[in-house]
C-alpha cells in the first residue's frame, strides 16, 4: 500500500522559535556572546544539522567551542519548552486520517535524536503508534540531505519510491527525499524560505488530505 513520509518533527508542529530561543539561552548558559537573530536563523536554516550551525559560527568568529556539548543543552532545553504541550499545525491531524481511511501506511522519517522524536510526539499528544515506523539519529549514519533515513523506511516498510510521498519543512529534507526518488511535499516552517524548496512537488502552508495523496 502507499505510504505518507512525515520527514522532521517540524513538519508534525511549529517549532522555528523555540528551537531559536533555546539555542541563544545555550550560548548564554555558555557563557558566549552569541545572539542568533531571527534574521540569522532564517539563513542558517537553508543547511540541516543544529551542531553543524554552532561550529560554523564559532568558525566565523575564530573561536573554539564544544558545539556538541552546547547543542546537546539546546536540545534538553527545547525537550523542556515542549513538555508544556504544542499544537499540530494545520491539517496534518486531518492528512493523517484521511491516510489511514484510505489505507496508506504513515512513517516519521527523521534523523533527529532518539529524545527529540519522543518529546514532540508527547508536546503534540501523537503516539508512536499512530506511524508504522519512527526513524530517528541512532538508526542512520548520514543524516539528511543524504538520502539513507528515506532509503531505510522505503526498505522496511517493503516500499518502491514511486509508492510514496514525504513531506518535509526544510530543503535539506526535500533534497533527501528526491534523492531517494520520493515525491515531495513542501511545508516550510515558519522561518523557512518557501523559494528554496527546488525539490518539491509542491509548497504548502496547510496540508490538504487530497494534494497529499494525489497520485
């Protein structure tokens, strides 16, 4: 049957500003002078990985930092913020049901942490049930844009490429997507540029049920 890719979990919820937030209260627990503005995130967020951003910024400024050591507090931050709950942004409840009416398998295919996917499941009140498979950073060893997280869930779901369809908020998603041959919806975040999603079937600020699963 056809499968429906959720590809990061800010697909399943907004989370552009909190993620920005929690990364300037890192460098500030840090001790860094560091300020991300909403401007800067917007151009950081063309390239995926948030260790990634940390060390080219400290490579901007010639400093040395411990990017993993800070991006792992961003990311116990970001847990905490979304333990007070968030919502699911528009039309993926609706797109998820009308999947599963129709039959077609759902998977989360995300190379985030193995926390990170259980903390915006339990902000935006999804269970892991609800997919027939959740990936996360501990079953790949090249996170996106390589395309080997789409690769695994088209092999374990028994899955040709032309039988799915991701959706995906960044461009380094999207280009993974393709990559694996997989049609792909574009749902940029917030702070995502809707013009850099060359990859995409289509751009989309709500899911619609029917352009999702349209053949």
């Amino acid at each position: 049957m056809p499968a429906l890719f959720f590809g990061s979990i800010g697909t399943l919820a907004e989370t552009s500003r909190i993620q920005l937030d929690c990364f300037n209260e890192a460098f500030k627990e840090a001790g860094l002078d560091w300020h991300w503005s909403e401007d800067d995130y917007r151009v950081m967020l063309g390239d995926a990985g948030g260790a990634s951003r940390i060390a080219r910024h400290a490579e901007t400024r010639g400093e040395i930092v411990d990017a993993d050591a800070i991006h792992a507090r961003k990311s116990a931050l970001f847990q905490h913020r979304l333990a007070h709950g968030i919502p699911l942004r528009p039309g993926v409840e609706e797109t998820m049901k009308a999947a599963r009416d129709k039959g077609w398998q759902l998977a989360f295919v995300t190379t985030t942490s193995r926390e990170n996917v259980e903390a915006i499941l339990k902000a935006t009140g999804l269970k892991a049930e609800a997919f027939d498979l959740v990936t996360d950073a501990g079953q790949v060893e090249r996170t996106k844009p390589d395309p080997q997280a789409y690769e695994i869930a088209l092999s374990r779901l028994g899955l040709a490429a032309g039988d799915a369809v991701a959706v995906e908020d960044n461009p380094d998603g999207a280009r993974a997507a393709r990559a694996a041959g997989i049609d792909c919806i574009a749902f940029p975040g917030a702070m995502h540029d809707a013009g850099a999603f060359l990859d995409a079937r289509t751009v989309t600020d709500r899911l619609d049920p029917e352009v999702a699963m349209a053949a």
